[in-house]
C-alpha cells in the first residue's frame, strides 16, 4: 500500500538552482541529515518497478545491484537526486514520466555521478573554493588595512573588492564544476542505454520538459550562476549522441509500459486525490491500468463493496499479481475483515517476486488485528521476516513493539521500540528504550547485545 507521509512537501535541489558557496558546502556537509528527513514515501509495487528500471542500468554502470538503496520522495516536481549510496526520485517524476524509459533515463544519469564518485570529488571541489574565496578575504583584509593606515581610501576600496571578488570566483568555480559533472553524467547515461538496448529519447524528452517550463517561467538566466547546463545545451549536446544509436527507435515492451501506468495512476490517486488519478484514467480507457485506478480510487474514497469487486476482477485477470492481492488486503483491513484480510497479504507474499519487506509487515498488522494468541505468534514472525528484508522500517519496528507487547514480552517490546526509534533518527529516545530493554534481558545474549550497539552509537561528528 503507498504510504502518504503526513510532513509537507519538501522541496528538494532544483535542476536550475543558484547556489551561492555557503550554500553548496552547507548542502554537501548535511547530505545524510537531509536524506533523512525527506517526506519519504514507501510502497512495494512502486519500489519494485523502479528497481527493475535500475537493474540493468546499475550493472552496467559497474555498481553493485544491492549497493544503492532507491529511495521515493513526495514531492511533485520532477526530480531525482543521489546522497550517498541511495538514489531519491520524487513522486512527481514517476507520475509525469508518460514511458519507463524517460524516468530509465533519469536514473542512468544519477548512475553515472554515483559511477564517477562526482559526489566525494564535489566535496573536494568545495574544499578548494573554500580556500581560494578565505585567501581572497585575507587579501582583502591586508588591503584594507594598507590602506586605512597609509590613508588611502583607493587601496582600501580595492581590498574590500579583492575580498568581494574572491568570493564571487569561488562559486563560479564551483558551478562551473558541477555543470561539467553533470554533463559527464549525461553522457555516461547513454552509454548505459545503449549497454543495456535501450532509447534515449526518454532523456531527450525530459531535458525538452526542463526547457519548456523554463521558457513558460521567462526568467532570465544567467548560465554562469547555475548548478546545471541549460536544457538546450544539454539537448545539443546529447542529441547527435542519442539519434545515432542503434537503440533509438526501441519502445519499451508493453508489459514494463502496462506496469508503469498502474504505477501513475495510483501514486495520482494517492498524492493527487480522485480529480488527478481520473484525468489519467480518461487517457488510458478500457486499460487494466485504468481499472486498477478505478479500483484504487473506490478504496480510497469510501466505496469498499465497490473497490472490492473491482479488485476481485483485477486478480482474475491476473492471478498472480501480488499487488492486486495486496490491494485486496488493504480493502478489507479497512472493511474491518482483518481474517480474511491476512489471507489477502499471504497471497501477496507469496506472489511477490521482489520479496520486499512491506508486504510481510502488512500481513503481520492483519493478524495482529485478528488478536488471538495464535495469530499473535504468527504476527511477529512475518513482521520480524519483513525487517530482515528491510532493516530500516520504522513503522514495522513500532507494529512489532506492539506485538510483542500483546504477547507479554516486554524486553523485546522495549527493544523493537528502540530500533524504531533509531530508524527514525530518533536517537536519544532508542538509547532510552535500549537500557530499558537491556535490564530486563541476560547480558550477551543477541538482543542484549544489539540494545548496546545503540547505547554505544554517535552519530557522525557527534560524542556519545
């Protein structure tokens, strides 16, 4: 099920920014932080389909499958952005991308800064700005002094425009750097495409949307003050390269082009309410995609006997797709069916070939609310299954607390509270939670182990 975080949409770097120097060290120095505290949105479906869109492209990059995480973000611009070894894509993007292969395109240029390490060579870029602008400033700060002691109101007005321009020199320098990063970026990107057989007129086509909205904006840009090329540099450039490939005609197989419009229709159901997933629906009559929509929609917006029999006719045209079922689950948790609601999820993990953690959770919550001690057991091994696969869901740690809780094993309460608390950054609260669960447990046993690697951990830069 796609989760709406409550927090209000951030907006994350824009494509045209102007970053001053301060700015940019501020934002490369606070990249895990920031990562954290992104609207971030999960869901199994959606995560799977993006990270079949990576596959291919990761490996031919030369990264490894399971070295970046995919994360998505609410946000409804189009955007995607790399922090570390995770790769954000915003809402917005799956939802506006009419192809796989444009948001493919986009994550094969976030592939190549992730292969060409722009990141830590940013970082390095950055420390050398930051000494040439303080050399500037203490250049100035000399002149001034000259000349406030030799009387000379030239030479001190030199000294405060020798500190100014030093200033002004580091962040051209700066942005002159990550324009070229980003162009090798581009170019990395089609190698990857045509490595893997595929087009890239998807990335064509996103530059094309970048230059129209900027032209609908008017704004007078100067090309020397932003963090990327222009549009109609990076589509010169890009697209002599892309019309002489031998991939530039392939379409995407309408299997992959059926998921990602399920994909679109229900993140506009979610994030966009029932106005925006029907204006999909009308583009694509007669779709399983537009039926999926129709049953998201009736789901979503109080219609469950309704949503119920649509999904019902979804899984017989596909029996096998886990989502449907999960869908199916979600419907008659809401219904208040939480029975019949764990058979929907177990189907659906059995079905799904991602295997991701989500679903496992979703079908612990279900027997949860079937509320017998039976269920209870059952509840905390699928939740417990579903973290194994996704250490870092902090919701499943709260749902797990809470059974065990049930269950009267408060140790372990304690512990998966801590754990929660610890995904969410919350650090202070899960060191709490940890010693409360260490003192009920025997020292050096797993549990009592794993509560003191929280105790003991300091976030970077940061005594414990």
């Amino acid at each position: 099920m796609l989760s709406r975080p409550k927090s209000t949409i951030a907006r994350a770097a824009r494509a045209f920014a102007t970053l001053s120097l301060a700015a940019t060290v501020a934002v490369t120095n606070t990249v895990s932080a920031f990562a954290q505290n992104v609207p971030v949105v999960r869901d199994a479906e959606i995560e799977a389909l993006v990270r079949a869109y990576a596959r291919p492209i990761f490996r031919a990059a030369g990264l490894p499958e399971d070295g970046v995480d995919i994360v998505l973000v609410n946000d409804q611009s189009f955007n995607a952005f790399v922090a570390g070894s995770r790769l954000f894509i915003n809402t917005g993007a799956l939802m506006s991308a009419e192809t796989p292969n444009e948001i493919i395109g986009v994550i094969a240029h976030e592939a190549g800064h992730i292969a060409g390490g722009h990141q830590q060579k940013l970082r390095n870029q950055l420390e050398r700005a930051k000494t040439m602008a303080i050399i500037a400033t203490l250049l100035g700060a000399g002149a001034m002094v000259a000349g406030a002691t030799s009387k000379s109101r030239g030479l001190a007005g030199a000294g405060m425009g020798v500190a100014a321009g030093g200033g002004e020199m580091a962040q051209r320098s700066i942005l002159a750097y990550q324009r070229t990063e980003e162009m090798t970026a581009d170019r990395s990107a089609i190698t990857y495409l045509n490595a893997t057989g595929q087009s890239g007129l998807g990335m064509l086509k996103t530059f094309g949307r970048f230059q129209s909205a900027l032209s609908l904006s008017g704004a007078q840009v100067d090309p020397y003050r932003i963090s990327h090329p222009l549009p109609r540099e990076r589509i010169a450039n890009l697209e002599v390269l892309v019309k002489k490939s031998p991939y530039v005609e392939k379409v995407d197989p309408p299997a992959l082009q059926q998921r990602h419009d399920m994909m679109r229709i229900k993140i506009a159901a979610y994030m966009g309410g029932q106005a925006a997933a029907s204006r999909l629906m009308r583009k694509m009559p007669g779709s399983l995609a537009s039926q999926y929509g129709d049953a998201q929609t009736s789901y979503l917006f109080g219609n469950l006997a309704g949503a119920l029999a649509k999904t019902n006719a979804l899984i017989k045209a596909q029996p096998k797709n886990a989502y449907f079922q999960e869908l199916r689950g979600d419907i008659l948790m809401k219904a208040n069916k939480p029975k019949a609601a764990a058979e929907a999820y177990a189907k659906a993990v059995s079905l799904d070939p991602a295997r991701s953690g989500l679903l496992p959770v979703s079908y612990g919550q279900a027997l949860m609310a079937v509320g017998t001690p039976d269920s209870l057991e059952k509840a905390v091994v699928q939740i417990n299954k579903g973290l194994a696969r996704d250490r870092e869901n902090a919701v499943g740690y709260r749902h797990l607390a809470q059974a065990y809780g049930e269950l009267g094993n408060i140790p372990a309460a304690d512990l998966a509270t801590a754990e929660g608390h610890f995904y969410s950054g919350a650090y202070k609260d899960a060191k709490i939670f940890a010693m409360r669960a260490q003192m009920k447990m025997k020292r050096g046993e797993p549990g009592w182990i794993r509560a003191q690697d929280i105790i003991n951990y300091a976030p970077s830069g940061k005594k414990k």
